[in-house]
C-alpha cells in the first residue's frame, strides 16, 4: 500500500511540475489570490495568526525526524540494545531530509538560483521581475 501511494505522490508532483513548466504564470496566478492590491501586501503574511501556524508548520518536519533521531541516539548510548526502527528506516529519514531541503534547497537552489519570492516581484509592489522557474 505504501509503495501504491508513493509513486502516486510522484506521478502527481511530475504532472504539477510539468503543468507549472508549461504555463509559468500560473505561479502569479495562484500568488494574486492571497494578494491585496489597495494595501499592497499579502494579508496573511502579517496576520499574527497565520505567522503563528506558519512558525508552528516550520517545527512539522523536525517532529517527524524525531523518532528516527532518538533511535539512533539511543543506539548509541546503547550499543547493545536493539534499535527501536530498522536502521535502513533511520538512515533514508535523515539522509532524505538532509539532501532534500537541506542540501538541495537551502544551499544549491535558493543561494544560487536568484528567483525573487512573489512578495519582491513587480505584480506584487516589488521591485523585481518575475521569473519563471
């Protein structure tokens, strides 16, 4: 079961990637219906409210983390108990999360790919072009 819906999840991400590949606008598209052209500003960006859900959803992925990197602590405070999950569980969980936003994400795409964020572009009172990705 788990299989079925993991390669479900990348055929969905290929068509998503693909459909925003083709029609690159629609990224604007999507950022003007959380924009508020009179104020100028994205509303939810300087709710107290969302900035809480959003600081709350930031500690998500460390959460899920947390039961492989407690294994693996345990392990090695103790070497000779069993480990809690399979070792090829703990090392995919970790080795996933630091080659993906990690690695990938924090220091090869966002130093050195020079998109601005929707909130700097034109369309939305910034002062850079929009790029599409």
């Amino acid at each position: 079961m788990s299989r079925r819906f993991l390669l479900s999840f990348i055929a969905l991400s290929a068509v998503l990637g693909v459909l925003f590949a083709a029609f690159p606008l629609w990224d604007l598209e999507v950022a003007r219906l959380f924009f508020d052209p009179e104020r100028a500003k994205f509303p939810l960006s300087i709710s107290y409210e969302w900035n809480l859900v959003r600081q709350a959803a930031n500690w998500v992925p460390f959460l899920l983390l947390a039961p492989a990197l407690f294994a693996l602590l345990r392990k090695l405070v103790f070497p000779e108990q069993k480990m809690l999950i399979a070792p090829s569980v703990v090392i995919y969980l970790l080795g996933s999360f630091l080659l993906g936003p990690g690695v990938t994400s924090n220091l090869l795409l966002k130093e050195n790919w020079g998109r601005p964020r929707p909130i700097g572009v034109q369309q939305f009172a910034g002062t850079a072009d929009f790029q599409p990705w």
